[in-house]
C-alpha cells in the first residue's frame, strides 16, 4: 500500500532538547511538505520541497530545520530555538507541482515538557 | 498574502439536519480549491476538489461544494448529515500559477448528534 508514514505517534522531550520528526512517502511524489497543526488555527506550513536537495520556508519556519536527502524522506527538526514546539505535526506529498490534492500522513504529537 | 477564512468554528447538527460549511479565501487570481475532512483520530482526507468548469462539485459520502467566484467563496453543503460525519473540516486554496502551498483555514468542527 502506497502512502506516507510519520513517526513516531506521540512523542515527548525535555525544553531545550531538539528533536527530529520522520516522514517517508513511498508514492513517488516529487514534493513535501510539513504543517504544524493547532486548535483553533488551522494547518500552517512549515516547510517544503519540490525536489531532492532543495526545499523553502513556509509562515512559520523559524525554529525549524528540514532536510530531503532522499526523494522519499522529508524529516523535520524542531529545535530547542522553537518558542511553542507543543503541536501536532503533518507531513504531506504530491505529484509534482501541480497540487491535485495532497496526501496526509497521520502525523506526530510532540509534547515538550 | 492569500488567507482562508472559515467563519463557523464549531457546528452542532442533529441528523438529518442540512449542512452548510463557509469558506472564503483572499486572492485576486486563478486559484484550486479544496475540502478536506479530518475524522477523530483519522488522516486528513480529500473531501472534494475544483479547478475549472462547473461550478458546482460532487465529492464523496454526498458532499458538494460551489464556487462563486464573486464572492470569493466555496461553500460546503450536505442535504442531510449522519452521526458518521463528525468530524473537522478544512478548506484549502491554492495558486494554479506560481507556488503550489495549500493555504488552509482554521478548520469547522461539525458535531452531529443522533
């Protein structure tokens, strides 16, 4: 079965301390993306990329880091600069730049204690 | 900068009962939109999509949407909702020239009650 796997599920680390997110799609899909979801505000994005080795910041890069190394790897830090890193986190893909829907991972609830 | 409103931010329905979500969205060109619909516990899910022509959009479990675009809106409708359509519901846009980001709102939390 095709699709994108974020771990893990839930996920708990100490102020200070950075933490990477993992998103793999085995869709093929040529860009990725990575949104920060919290109540009442929607999804907001974080970063994307388009192809390997090239990705952008989205609203609300700062504190933020990615990397896509790999076609089908979009991991995401969140690092100890992050002022509010307690979130749920979702990575999506899609064919190329023609955004004809996006596929959702399950995402990661990070809490920072 | 391109925004998504969504005004309803919790809607409590009793089955049956017609549903209709707003949505509008700041952005003076060509632009897709898009619902997506998030179960408890569940992925986010495509609801629905336009691009072009007709106006009005049949998505799955009998949901539909219209575009106007002189009102910049694209409204969720359902004739008769079910207790299975609690749910979060998001409406998205996006550019078709230039980058391709989906921009969403802030989500419509629809409890239906048996």
């Amino acid at each position: 079965d095709g699709g994108i796997t974020q771990s893990p599920k839930y996920l708990f680390r100490k102020e200070g301390q950075n933490v990477t997110l993992s998103c793999e799609q085995n869709l093929n899909h040529d860009a990725m993306y990575w949104y920060r979801q919290d109540p009442g505000q929607g999804l907001r994005l974080i970063y994307y990329s388009q192809i390997v080795n090239d990705f952008q910041k989205g609203d609300i890069a700062e504190g933020y880091s990615v990397s896509r190394e790999k076609k089908e790897s979009f991991p995401l830090t969140v690092t100890s600069a992050q002022k509010n890193p307690t979130a749920f986190y979702l990575c999506a893909s899609s064919i190329g730049r023609r955004v004809d829907g996006y596929t959702f991972g399950s995402g990661t609830r990070l809490t920072v204690v | 900068a391109q925004s998504v409103s969504q005004h309803n931010h919790h809607v409590i329905l009793s089955e049956a009962a017609s549903l209709e979500l707003g949505c509008n969205y700041s952005y003076g060109g060509t632009v897709n939109l898009f619902w997506y619909v998030q179960y408890p516990g569940q992925h986010l899910q495509l609801l629905l999509k336009y691009f072009s022509g007709d106006p009005l959009v049949k998505g799955i479990k009998g949901f539909e949407a219209e575009f106007i675009k002189s009102k910049f809106s694209f409204n969720l409708r359902k004739p008769s909702v079910q207790w299975s359509d609690t749910a979060e519901y998001f409406c998205a846009v996006t550019m078709q020239t230039g980058a391709n980001n989906l921009f969403f709102g802030t989500g419509t939390r629809l409890t239906v009650i048996p």
